[in-house]
C-alpha cells in the first residue's frame, strides 16, 4: 500500500450549516491520521488557483464565487492509497447520484453545494496542500492506533 497524504476541504455550505466535523470524521473513522487543519476565508484569487484547471469554462465564475463566500476548513490527511480512498468517501459529485454512506450522499443537497472537496490525484493533491497549507503546517506524525489499522 502506498501512503499519500490528500487534501480536504469542507466547503462554505457546510460550515454554514455546522457539519464540518461530522464531514472531517469519517476520515479518522476510516483510519487516515489527520496531518493538517485550518480555517480560512478563501479570497477570490484563491478560489481561482484552486479550481485552475476549471478555467474557461461556464461555471468557473459561480464555483470560484462560491469558494470565496465564506469560511472552509481545509484538511490533509495521511494514509495507504489516501487519494483515491478520499474519493471513495467522498461520492459522486452530483449527490442525487451519490449512494447513502458518502458524505455527498448523506449531507449534499446540490451539485453546487456538494458539501465538500478531495483531490483526485497526487498531483492534485500536492498543489491543493500548498495552496492552502504552509509547509510547517503539515505534521508528519504516526498514531499508535495505526497498528491495529494498516497492515
């Protein structure tokens, strides 16, 4: 198994909402040890770094509006194939197509306010963690538990 560290953000309309942690657990719960965590307001510019690869299309505009119009908590976390595990919790994007026991399918309500992002690659991830994280800011930690979780 490789272990990788990913990037998380719950987005503004859960903060708003007051769900972050219970979003940030199932990480923890799945056995990924938390490696960083922050709350921000992202600026515009910002929001349009994180969404580069967006740019240009139609939905560039709302998505980076959205991003920029209130607090998120950004997260890495660290463990064996964490990326695409991430994915795996995470859900489809829309969370109509979601199943029940991801996060986008028990807490989303829309396609654009889909509670919650992960990176889908390693190069993602990597340019996610320092957009948002200063390098001291990532703690590079073992749990005892780890043990008992990965082999």
């Amino acid at each position: 198994m490789s272990t990788e560290t990913t990037y998380v953000m719950v987005k503004p309309d859960a903060v708003q909402r007051g769900i972050a942690f219970s979003i940030l657990k199932r990480w923890e719960k799945r056995g990924y040890t938390l490696s960083g965590l922050k709350m921000v307001v992202p600026t515009q510019e910002q929001a349009e770094s994180h969404y580069e690869e967006h740019r240009g299309k139609g939905f560039f505009p709302a998505v980076t509006s959205f991003l920029a119009s209130g607090p998120v908590v950004c997260a890495a976390f660290t463990g064996p194939n964490a990326i695409s595990a991430s994915r795996q919790i995470l859900g489809k994007t829309n969370p109509v197509a979601a199943e029940m026991g991801t996060i986008r399918g028990d807490f989303a309500v829309s396609g654009a306010y889909n509670t919650c992002h992960a990176s889908d690659s390693q190069e993602a991830a990597e340019r996610e963690i320092n957009l948002w994280f200063k390098k001291e800011e990532i703690i590079d930690w073992k749990r005892d538990a780890q043990k008992w979780v990965w082999d």
